[in-house]
C-alpha cells in the first residue's frame, strides 16, 4: 500500500462538509418537529405507551454508549443499573420522598456501585468487566427477588407515587411522553456533546488503542470509570423515570437478559455515535411487535439477524446510508496524498541551521542504570546503562532482536523490569503507568503504528494534549466557559503541531485515510502534542522511502532545534549517522559500545556484530 | 457422614462446570474468544442424546458416537455463522455474535424438541454404590472419568501435537500463523468442531442428572465463565480445579448457610476473584503486544 502512486481523488458524489451539515441540520429539524406533533395524533393509545417505555429505554441505552460505544468495554449490567435506579426511587418515594430528591439519590447509587464494580476490574482485560458485569447483574437479580422486606420479592412494589411538575401532577400517556421526550433528548445532547470533549476523544482513543491512548496522556482507567459511571448514572435515571412513569416494579426486565437486549440494541444500532443508541432502540423495540407473525421462529431470525448485521455493516445500522451512498459511488479508496508536502514545512527550513551544530554536551535529562528485563528463561535488556544528554539525539542501534524496542517499553512504562532504575531528571520513572511518564515528559511513537482510526487527524493530536490539560471532567463535559477557552488552546496547539509536522492540509481527514508516511508523522505530532521533554522515536522511518526518509531527517533535527531531546531507534543508518549526536549500540539485550559517530564507526566490535552488514545493504540502496 | 454425601454431590456438579469450562477453553485457547453459545451446545447435545437413544432407540454405544459426530458439523456450522463472517472484529462486537447464536440455538431446540423437560437415560441406569451412609450412583463416576480423561485430552492435544501448537500458533497471532503455512481456517473449523464435540459430551452427562430442556445451557454456561475465571483464563488445570471447587462449595453453602441464595456464591466468588487475584488461580498467560 505504501508507495503506491494513488493520487487524491475525492469523489463527486461525496456532498461538501457544509452541505452536509446543512443536510443535516435539515432532518434534524423535520425529526424534532415530528416528535414533538406526531404523538398527539396517537392520542392515550398502546402505542404511546410503547413509545414511552421506548424512550426509558433510549435512555438506558444512550447510557449504555458511553462505557461501550465510545470505550469498546463490555457492561452486562446496564439493566441491573436500570433496576437499583428502579427499586431505589421506589423504596425512597414510598417512604415520602419526592421525585426530585429521590431520582438524584438513586442515580447516585448507581453510580457508587458501578464505581465499586469498575475500579478493580477496569485496569485488566477488556474481557473480565464483562465477567464482572454478569456476576454483578445476577447477584443483584437474585437480591431482588428475595430480599423481600425491603424489595417486595417477586411480586415487587406497588404504588409508587408519579412525577409533579411545578406543583402539577403528569397525567396521561401525553404529558409523560413529553416529559419523558424532555429527559431523553438532554441525555442524547449531552452524549453527542461530549464527543467533541476532551473526554470523548480520550474515550474514543482508547477504544481503537489502549497503550497509544495511554501514551499520549490519557489515564485510560480513569477515563473508563468516568464512562462507566456515566452508563450506570444514564441507567438509574432511567429506572427512576420508569417507576413513577407505571407506578409499580418487580424484579422482571432487570435481569442479564435484558442487559444483553440492550447492548444488542447498542450494537446494531452502531458504536460511536449516540445517534446509533437512538436507531437501535427504536428497531429492537418495534420489531418484535412488527414481526408478531413469526411467532417462534422471530427469536431464531432475531439471531441470525443481529448476526448478519453485524457481519454486513461494520458501523451498525447507522452506517448504513452512508454503506449504500459508497457502493454506487467509484470504490477508490480514499485519497492517498503523496507526502510531497512535508517539503514544504518549517521542519525542512529550520533544519538548516541546526544541522550546523556538530556535538552537543548538555546536562543529562535521562538516566538509565541497570536496566534488566528478562521474559522466562529470556534476558531481553542485561544490565543496560545508558545516559541521555539534553538538547542531543541519542540514537540507540543494534541487530533485529538486540532488545531495542523492549529498551523503549521499559522507558514508557509498558514493561517493569526486573532490575535497574530509569530516571527523568531527578524522577524515578520505574513503577510508574504509561499515562503519569508522559505527563513527566517522556512521549513516544510505535513502531507499528497506532492511530486512532476513528478521529480525525486534528483530533488525534488533540488527544496528546490530554495530559496539559487543567480542566475536570466535570467541567469538559458540561461545556463550562473555562472548559471551552481550553478547547480552543487545544486545537491550536494541535494544529500547530500538525504545521511542524506538514500534516496541516489533512487536519480534517478522518486518520485512517492517511497514507503510511503520514501516520507515521501523525504519530509524531501527537507525540510533539504532549510537549515532551524527550521524545523517542521507534524506527520512524520504517517503510518510508529515501525522499520520505530524508524530510524526516530534517524533521528530527528541527524537533532539536526546539530544545527537546530524542532518544532514536532506527535500522535506517543513512538516517542514524545524518542526525545522531550520540550512539549507543545494542547487541543481544547488552550494551556493546557508545560514542559518537566517527567512534561507533570505528569500533571493531561494532562492525563485526552490527555495521559491517548494515553498510554493505546500505549501499545497495 | 451428611457432609461426605454433600462434598460427594458438589464433586458430581463441579466435573460437569468443568467439562463445559474445557469446551469454552477449547475455543478460546483458538480464537481468542469466550464463546458465549457454549451452554446452548451443551443443551443441543443433551437433546441429540434424547433424540438417538430415546426416539430413535438406538443402542448407547451407537447414539453416543452419533450425536457426538453430530456436534462436530455443528460445531464447524457454528463457525462458520457466528465466528467467520465477523472475524477481526473488535471484540465487543464479537462477543454479541456468539449470545446470538446461543438465541438461535435455544430456540430452535424449542421448535424441535418442546418446551417441556425430558428425560435421557445413562448408560449405567440408575446403577448405584454405597459405602456405608454415602451414595454413588455409578453415572457421577463415569462423569468423573470423562472430565480427568478430557483434561488429559485436551493438554496432549495442545501441547504434544503438531494440529495443537498450530492452534495456539492461531490464537496468538492469526496472520503470521498463515504465513507459517498453519491453514487457520480449518484449524478454526477444528477447533469449534472439538468445542462442540465436548459440549456434545457435557450434555450426554447431563442429560441424565438434570433432564434435558431448551434453556439448560444458559445457566450451565455461565457457570462455565465462572469458573474459567476463577481458575484463570486460559488454564485448563485451572478450569477443573476451580469447577470441582464451585461445585463443593455451592452445594455446601446450598445445605449449610441458605440456598435461597444459592446461584450467587459463584458469581460472589468469582467477582471477590477479580477484586484480589483477578488473574485467577493458575494466572494467566497472554499479555497486550506492544
């Protein structure tokens, strides 16, 4: 894919960003207006009704998006959040309380239970929430059903007080569909909302890539507790919404089951935008009272249904115009600029002036004594010492294998080895989580690129900045002033880095249309994003070609000319010798020598393990 | 002598967790996924079971061999529905997949075979032991050894043969295990073929304890999940001892402390698990790539 001469196509049928909004903003109108006439025409019929719990329903379900559609975690308790929500509004308004002081206490304790839940079971494998999340959801069923004094057992709670509003009291299918209408929207908002947060994107990142989410700043735990907590919260106003809405509960509609029912609708719906949540809840809740026919067969078509959907639209149904729209449309795959333009960035003319300097002996910034990792009977790093200059690019060398890479997951926290020390100025690194190394100043690229496909190119680098970021969650997600003067900083600071890169004219691309030298940039402007102290750069030209490779030269000496110091792992020696101050050179997890260049190119021992075969392919090309 | 009979029966119910824990294992030692169907195959080797002996009243040596050949086509049916279209998915999508296809699976033995619970006889009839105040019916015995003989199988096959290394060749990495030569395909196929053929055997075993009945495998799945997780994911060893432990402990917190509560000491185990040793007993292998 790389290299191939595909130039910029973009189709004519695809409608301009302004037209789409337009578009947009076209239905988005004709929609509200539907929503807020059409139910008069129903009257107090069946239908409303459905419609009502439909949208106690698309509550839940918006809550749902948070912890799975923009976080890629499994939650099977979204009913069981739903039915403490429930119960708890009912116990507390049977004994007296209004609505509006027992919706929020209930809402609260949702929240409190998904923070228990979440808090040890978020820092491991996506797959163990789910496990939790099962368990969680059958105890609490189980609860339900037998703690009778407080939960009525089986046959529940009855006569649970409604909603007044201002003294009035809501009567009829009408005026709680409004009122129901009224709630649903603002959670809707507010998910939309936050996906052009700081939050959401932090989300959004590490859904498509944990550690490069945690690498760029976000504390990626802390961000899934936020979105879990935000589900369970979505889910215990929903119950309270619910409760007063029939005025009795019983444990039915609580159970895995229906948590399962709800993340289906999520799914088919779509991840990723709460507009999906929206499509998923209304066609799981009308299908099967438009599919009555089928009688026993619905839940075996139902099946293979949510099956073939997910096989066919990636994106869920929400995707699916847009799926229509690209098939009659040419199947070019989206535009692969040529990097040409990188020439033209300041990179290449700050370049010039930096090159000039030919040693540099600044204080040392990073410190790195004894470093050993072994895996089993493997030793990876033996006792590696190696101490970085400020202001100076220090590459690191050595054959495949050579322990590298694993040099560079040690430095970032990805590994913890079993011996040694790594220190940032005066501060231990060891020990410490990916995300609290990069708020230290340590940032860096992978060699196999991790982008966030889902965002656009601005908004990757945008997520780098996560970590310079003074504004709370609470703050971001409600679009306080302060929060929305930091978005602006953000932005700018972003594109900003996405100038120095020469990334600038595809700031608003979705990420995975670049080419594979871009990525590779946007990988450093993200990395550039978090205003690191040192920078380190895992075989960056990689796949680039020689004109490729040398506009990333001149890249890393203008990074220099910034005063920020690289730490370089690179194959490529036409680029190590071009921007190296220092060389360390590695051969199988030791330190073999360190020098300048002239020393390394020198030493025998170095040319035996390690030069002597690299310059003759170096030659060649 | 009333706590020897009720560690007796735990043992008897944790040897069936642990033979649907080998299956989901079988899977996920593969693929790299939970099969949330797993239950469900359990449930449709239950009712072939019902099907051979009883309605077609062929001999045990022969029903047994055809329903468990006829769990392996499903089990590769069940592959190649619910697993190979949506491969490479992100794994919250996954895991919808298999749940739907455990509703297919559970409905469609409600169409065939009735709502109504049926019984399937063992091979051993109601052959019991008794040693002094405690009873062994001969079927829990033979439970046992087809679980310790599974186990066995199940580590041999993964590690001293050349169709298991290539399996977890697959499910460590699936690209480079083709470029190797391994054909993932088939050996995909394999191994929800082997999934489904232990599955076919829990419900043969099952079937004459419990009755068979379209909504046995939901449960019994989850039982699985649990106890995979309690034993650390991935670890087959693991998987046995933590089943035949559940097994103990549910049926004497059932006899001693309440059995109201009965179905939550599991999951009550297993998330107090992931709170203090999330990576269960016997750990578990597989670390993010960076």
């Amino acid at each position: 894919m790389n290299g191939s001469p595909v130039v910029a196509t973009v189709s004519p049928r695809e409608r301009s960003p302004v037209q789409q909004s337009r578009w947009r903003l076209f239905a988005l109108a004709l929609g509200a207006i539907a929503v807020v006439v059409l139910p008069h025409f129903l009257g107090d019929s069946y239908v409303l009704q459905l419609v009502n719990f439909g949208l106690i329903g698309l509550i839940v379900v918006v809550g749902l998006n948070y912890i799975t559609g923009y976080c890629g975690q499994i939650n099977f308790a979204q009913a069981a959040f739903y039915g403490i929500g429930a119960y708890t509004t009912a116990v507390l308004m049977l004994k007296g309380l209004s609505f509006w002081l027992a919706m929020p206490l209930a809402a609260m304790a949702t929240g409190l239970c998904s923070v228990v839940l979440g808090v040890p079971t978020l820092r491991l494998r996506a797959f163990y929430l789910a496990m939790a999340t099962i368990g969680f959801s059958e105890i609490v069923q189980l609860v339900l059903i037998h703690w009778e004094p407080v939960t009525g057992g089986t046959s529940g709670l009855r006569g649970i007080p409604g909603v007044s509003l201002f003294g009035f009291a809501l009567q009829g299918q009408l005026q709680h569909y409004y009122f129901l209408l009224a709630w649903a929207a603002f959670g809707l908002w507010l998910a939309v909302r936050v996906r052009s947060t700081q939050l959401g994107r932090s989300m959004l990142a590490l859904r498509d890539t944990e550690i490069a989410a945690e690498v760029a700043g976000v504390n990626t735990t802390r961000i899934k507790s936020i979105a879990l907590a935000l589900s369970a919260i979505y889910a215990g106003i929903a119950g309270a919404l619910y409760v007063t809405y029939i005025g009795y509960v019983s444990p039915d509609g609580f159970s895995t089951g229906q948590s399962i029912q709800y993340y289906t609708m999520l799914i088919i719906g779509g991840t990723g935008s709460a507009v999906g949540a929206v499509v998923g809840t209304i066609t799981l809740t009308a299908l099967p009272e438009l599919l009555r026919f089928l009688r026993e067969w619905y839940l075996v078509l139902y099946g293979l249904g949510v099956i073939a959907i997910i096989a066919v639209l990636p994106g869920g149904l929400v995707g699916l115009p847009r799926r229509l729209r690209r098939r009659s449309a040419p199947t070019t795959a989206p535009a692969h600029v040529s990097t040409a333009t990188v020439e033209a960035s300041p990179a290449a003319s700050a370049s010039s002036a930096s090159a000039a300097e030919a040693t540099r002996t600044g204080e040392m910034i990073l410190s790195i004594k004894g470093v050993t990792q072994r895996f089993g009977g493997l030793i990876a790093l033996d006792d590696v010492n190696i101490d970085v200059r400020e202001g100076t690019v220090h590459a690191v060398i050595g054959p495949n294998g050579a322990g590298k890479t694993c040099f560079l997951n040690v430095l970032t926290g990805a590994y913890i080895p079993q011996a040694g020390s790594v220190k940032l100025l005066d501060r231990e690194l060891l020990g410490l989580r990916p995300f609290q190394i990069t708020h230290l100043g340590l940032s860096r690229n992978f060699q196999n690129i991790r982008i966030y496909p889902s965002l656009s190119v601005l908004e990757n680098v945008m997520v780098g900045q996560a970590c310079r970021s003074s504004i709370n969650t609470l703050q971001s997600f409600l679009g306080t002033p302060a929060s929305r003067r930091e978005e602006r900083a953000i932005k700018l600071a972003a594109r900003e880095a996405l100038v120095f890169v020469g990334l600038s004219e595809h700031a608003d691309r979705p990420a995975e249309s670049l080419a594979y030298a871009q990525r590779r940039l946007l990988e450093i402007a993200r990395a550039i994003a978090t205003q690191p102290r040192v920078l380190l750069l895992d075989e960056p030209a990689a796949g680039m070609n020689v004109q490729e490779s040398t506009e990333l030269m001149a890249l890393i000496r203008a990074i220099r000319a910034r005063g920020t110091t690289i730490v370089l792992v690179e194959h490529n020696m036409r680029l190590v010798m071009g921007v190296s101050d220092r060389i360390s050179v590695l051969d199988f997890g030791k330190k073999l020598a360190e020098g300048s260049k002239d020393e390394i190119r020198q030493n025998p021992a170095v040319i035996e393990a390690y030069l002597g075969q690299t310059v003759t392919k170096d030659s060649r090309a | 002598m009333q706590l020897l009979q009720l560690v007796i029966n735990g043992l008897a119910m944790g040897a069936i967790y642990a033979l649907v824990a080998l299956g989901l294992l079988q899977i996920f030692n593969a693929v790299r996924i939970v099969n949330f169907g797993q239950g469900q195959l359990l449930m449709v080797g239950a009712f072939l079971g019902l099907s051979t002996i009883v309605q077609a009243g062929l001999p045990m040596w022969l029903a047994y061999p055809v329903t468990l050949a006829a769990m392996a086509v499903i089990g590769v049916v069940f592959m190649l529905v619910a697993y190979y279209p949506v491969r490479g998915k992100p794994y919250y999508v996954l895991i919808l997949t298999t749940i739907a296809m455990g509703i297919v699976l559970e409905n469609l033995a409600l169409i065939i075979w009735g709502p109504l619970p049926q019984a399937v006889p063992s091979p051993f009839g109601s052959a019991q032991w008794q040693f002094g105040g405690v009873t062994v019916s001969l079927h829990v015995l033979f439970v046992f050894a087809v679980t310790a003989v599974m186990l066995l199988g199940q580590w041999w096959f993964f590690n001293r043969t050349t169709y298991g290394r290539m399996m977890q060749a697959t499910a460590q990495d699936m690209e480079m295990a083709r470029l190797v030569g391994v054909r993932v395909r088939y050996t995909i196929a394999g191994a929800f073929a082997l999934a489904a053929v232990f599955a076919g055997a829990g419900g043969l075993l099952v079937a004459p304890m419990f009755l068979a009945e379209p909504s046995m495998g939901g449960s019994l799945g989850l039982k699985a999940y649990v106890v995979s997780v309690i034993g650390g994911f991935g670890s087959l060893q693991g998987a046995v001892i933590a089943g035949l432990l559940l097994g103990v402990v549910e049926t004497l917190a059932a006899g001693y402390i309440s059995s109201t509560y009965r179905d939550a000491y599991a999951f009550i185990i297993m998330i107090t698990m992931l709170f203090v040793m999330p990576r269960g007993l016997f750990g578990e292998k597989i670390s993010e790539r960076v």
